[in-house]
C-alpha cells in the first residue's frame, strides 16, 4: 500500500506581490473552471512571493536502484543511487537501510516508481517541490509506502502524474494519497493532479481544517484532459472549524471521468464546510458510486448539460444547477435522505431534475426542491418523504420501471408512455403491506401502464395500497393486478378503496381487466370493483357474497 501524505497541505495560491497578481489569478491551474486544455501540462507554484514556472523538459532517460546504505536521505543526491545518477526514468525500492528519504529539488521528473521490498518507505516532497511523475507508481508488495507533500509558509509541494494524449498513465497496486489541511487563514495546500492519467485502485483522502477560517484540501484532486478516476475511492472530510473548508475533488477541462470510482463526501461540524465534488464543462460522472454525508456535497451546477452517475446514497446536498442528474443505481438499493436542490451552493438560480435509469432501486427520503421534473426508465424509485415532496416541483414520468412509496408528490404523475414495454405504480413495490401514496397532481395511466395494488386481509380488517390524486385517467389498455394475502373469509361489506380521487370530476376511463362492477375472486373472497365508490369517484373494492 501507498500513502501520499501532504503534510500542513494547503490549496489555494497566495499573490501578494508585484504586478504578476491578476496574471497568476487568470493562469492559477487549481481555478480549473478557468483552465483550458493543453497539450502539455504547465504547473506554477508560488514559492515565498515568487514565481517559479513549472515545464515538461526532455533530458536522458534512465533507471536507478537505491542503495543498501546510500550515505544521506536527498533524493536527489546521485550518491544515493546505483551508477551514481539520480533516476529520470524508473526509481526502484529494494532493500535499504535508509528508507526515510527527501525530495529537495524543486523541480524533480520521473517516469515510474517501483517498489519491490517487504518494507516501508516515507518519501517526502519538501515545501516549493514539485514533483512530477510522467509514467506510473507501481506497489508490488501489501507493504504501505507513504509519500508526503510538505508545506511551510507560503512554500507549497505537490505531486503531478503527467501523461499525454498517447499514454494513459496509471497507479497499480493498493495506493492511498492523503492530504492533510492547513490551519492557517487563507493558506494555500499541496496537491496531487492527473493529466491524461489514470488513478487505478488507488484510494485518495482529503481533510477538511479543524481551525476556523482553515483551508482543507480545496481543490485535493484534479483531474483534466482525457483523465480517468478508473476504480479510485476519493474521500473528502469536513471541516471541524468555523468557516474552514473542506476536502474536495474536481472534475473539469476537458473530458476526465469519475469511471467507476467510489466518491464520498464527509460532512463537517461547528460551522465547517462540507467535503464535495465538483463536476464542470464536460466532465462524466460513469459508474461512480457517489455517498455524501451532513452538509457534504455534489456541485454539478457549472457542468455542460446532463451528469450521468452509478448510484447516490447519504444524506447529503445535490446542487443541479439548472442541469438534470440521472442514477443509474448499479444494480444497488440505495436511499438519499439528503436534499437535490437547483442552482448553486452560493444561493445562483437554477432548476434542475432527476431521472432514474438502470436497475435497481434509489429512494429519496428528502424534501427536495427541483423543478424540472422526474423520469423513471428502468429499475424502481421510491417515494418516502415525511415532508414536502422527494421529486421536488414538477411532473413525474415513468416511461418504464417501477414508482412506488408511501408519501408525497406534489407534482402530476403519468404512468407509461402509450407504448413503452411496460411501466408500473406500486406503492408498497419492495415490501409486504400497503402503503398510501399521495399526489397533489393529476394522475395518468397510459396504455402500457399497470396499477400494482397490494391486499392484505383478514376476517376483521383488511388494508389495501391506496393512491390518492387529484383528477384520474385511465387510458385504454391500461391494466390492474391485485397481489398479497388473505387469512379466513373477509367479512362482506367491507369496502376497500384503491384510488381516491380528490377532484370534483369522476375517474376518466377504467383498467382493461377491470371494468366497472367486475367480480375479483381472492382465496375464495369475492370483492367487486366501483369506480363511483368511496365519496362517488374513487375506485373501490367491495367485498361481496
């Protein structure tokens, strides 16, 4: 295993002097929603007030073995090294008695590192250090190997895995980069970057700050060009201190993808920032399992059209912006409590809206105020807000999958498109007994559309699903299927009300298989069907001899 560690690590930039300040503004690469893609990667970094510029350079390849008993720890001591050169191509780790070693040049490039002791190594990038890795890190042993990206003052070092538009670059072997925040205000962090590189199965970790006004690893990871998280878990901590930061990742520049990473955003406390991710221009999200937590964040707002993810779970914040998110679920149950909100996390404009594809089943438990509407494509929504409405403002479409839940829509609901393969509302979907589903709105059942009602009865009392909606249609072909359980005979009169309609007009249309005052025979109970039952709209049941 692989640690890359940045000690009193810190994100933001400093411009404090001469008349460089707004030019390093505009050229800051960490502002990645300003950075455009390159060829070539250029890093700056702000060593003390000045300006230390950062290009790729082409100088002789070759690799290097460190010594048993090198005479000090400098990295870039030739010393130190087989053939008395330090490395431009490989650095290879055996068996060494000086395994803590340091990274003084501030501009140090290499192709690979390779470790291929049963020993720990701590390998320190000092403050102003860049560090720049233009092949792969690969770890062949279950051994941890630290890399540490130090800070001091205004001095920042970073890591940079720099490949081109001919090699994806990548990290092998069980890898874990952690950042740790600063506690100074206005601080700026070390940093790891990916530019036309991979981050395999590594595992990233950034901290939020504990002091108030503190800066965690703002912008912890970037990933540009044709970049990918490929099978990475990045995890971005809260802040503990008032107004201090969070950890966080941004996708941006270019076309990187989250792939099949695990993203997870931890909340923070007494007043701090949440950890979050942010996705711009046109970034993908892939299958990326997203689990955000407290005041932990998504921030898809400044991205270029629809964001597609694996699956989202947690109790977390969703800014849409005024963009649609669909989940895919990963063939996952999963449940957000936490809030999808249109615009910004600065308060800006927007709307939004959700849908859900692949199979599987999300719930959204959150009172969630997008406007745009809800699709269901494939797998199963449920519906379980205690309060204000999980699909937030606007209409709902199931153009195929499965609606279902207990609680509140506000918006219409239309169930099918007229000719999909089949799409269903079954409120107690998942589950053994009934639930109620209200809709403010209008409810359509189109003709590819089926109504699962679920029954559970009994000689004494008996349940049954119930919709209630204000104003139903029920389009030809459209079809009913009554499931559950009956225990003994239920005791005739009994009436049992699957859709209650709120509107003052009657239901427009009935199911193909039910017609108005058609028998249903359930283990020997008979109950009839009425679509002027209840307060003269609803669609009952009545148990009958």
């Amino acid at each position: 295993m692989i640690n890359l560690l940045n000690a009193r690590s810190r994100t933001k930039l400093l411009f404090q002097q001469g008349p460089w300040n707004e030019t390093l503004r505009n050229l800051n690469p960490w502002n990645t929603r300003k950075m455009k893609h390159t060829d070539k990667l250029i890093n700056f970094l702000l060593i003390g007030g000045l300006f230390l510029l950062v290009q790729p350079a082409f100088s002789a390849q070759g690799d290097a073995t460190w010594l048993l008993n090198p005479p000090d720890n400098n990295w870039n001591n030739p010393a130190n090294w087989t053939g008395l050169a330090v490395p431009t191509a490989a650095a290879i780790f055996s068996a060494s008695n000086v395994r803590d070693i340091n990274i003084t040049q501030r501009r140090t490039e290499i192709t690979d590192v390779i470790f291929n002791v049963a020993a720990f190594y701590d390998i320190t990038a000092l403050p102003g250090v860049a560090f720049i890795l233009k092949g792969s890190v690969m770890n062949n042993l279950s051994f941890e190997q630290n890399f540490i990206a130090q800070n001091s003052g205004d001095s920042s070092g970073g890591f940079i895995f720099d490949g081109d538009s001919d090699t994806l670059e990548t990290i092998t072997g069980p890898v874990t980069f952690t950042q740790q925040a600063t506690n100074t205000v206005g601080g700026s962090a070390g940093f790891v970057k990916f530019h036309f590189a991979g981050a395999g199965d590594a595992t990233f970790h950034n901290l939020g700050a504990s002091a108030a006004g503190g800066t965690g690893g703002t912008v912890g990871f970037f990933f540009g060009g044709d970049t990918s998280a490929e099978n990475c878990t990045i995890i971005n901590d809260g802040a503990t201190g008032a107004g201090a930061t969070g950890g966080s990742c941004t996708f941006s520049t270019g076309t990187p993808t989250a792939a099949n990473a695990t993203l997870i955003a931890n909340g923070g406390a007494n007043g701090g920032s949440g950890g979050f991710f942010g996705f711009f221009d046109q970034a993908t999200g892939g299958t990326a399992q997203v689990i955000l937590s407290g005041n932990g964040y998504l921030d898809m707002s400044g991205h270029d059209g629809a964001l597609t993810i694996g699956s989202l779970e947690g109790d977390g914040i969703v800014y849409l912006g005024r963009n649609r998110l669909s989940v895919r679920s990963n063939a996952l149950n999963t449940t957000f409590d936490g809030l999808l909100l249109p615009g910004d996390p600065n308060g800006g404009p927007g709307t939004g809206s959700l849908t859900k594809t692949g199979s599987g089943t999300l719930t959204l438990s959150g009172a969630n105020r997008y406007t745009n509407g809800t699709t269901v494509t494939d797998g199963t929504l449920l519906v379980n807000s205690p309060t204000g409405s999980a699909t937030g403002a606007g209409a709902v479409y199931v153009n195929a999958g499965t609606l279902g839940g207990s609680k509140n829509i506000v918006g219409p609901v239309t169930i099918g498109t007229g000719s999909g393969s089949g799409a269903f509302l079954a409120p107690a979907v998942g589950g053994n007994s009934p639930r109620r589903l209200t809709i403010q709105g209008s409810l359509t059942f189109n003709p590819d559309a089926t109504y699962t009602c679920t029954l559970e009865g009994e000689s004494d009392k008996s349940r049954i699903d119930n919709v209630l909606a204000n104003g139903v249609t029920i389009n030809s072909g459209a079809i009913f299927n009554l499931s559950g359980t009956t225990q003994g005979q239920l005791t005739q009169g009994t009436v049992l009300a699957m859709i209650r309609n709120t509107a003052a007009t009657p239901i427009a249309g009935t199911f193909s298989n039910l017609p108005d005052g058609a028998i249903v025979t359930v283990n020997g109970n008979n109950l009839q069907a009425s679509y002027e039952g209840g307060d003269g709209n609803d669609l009952t049941l009545t148990v009958v001899p």
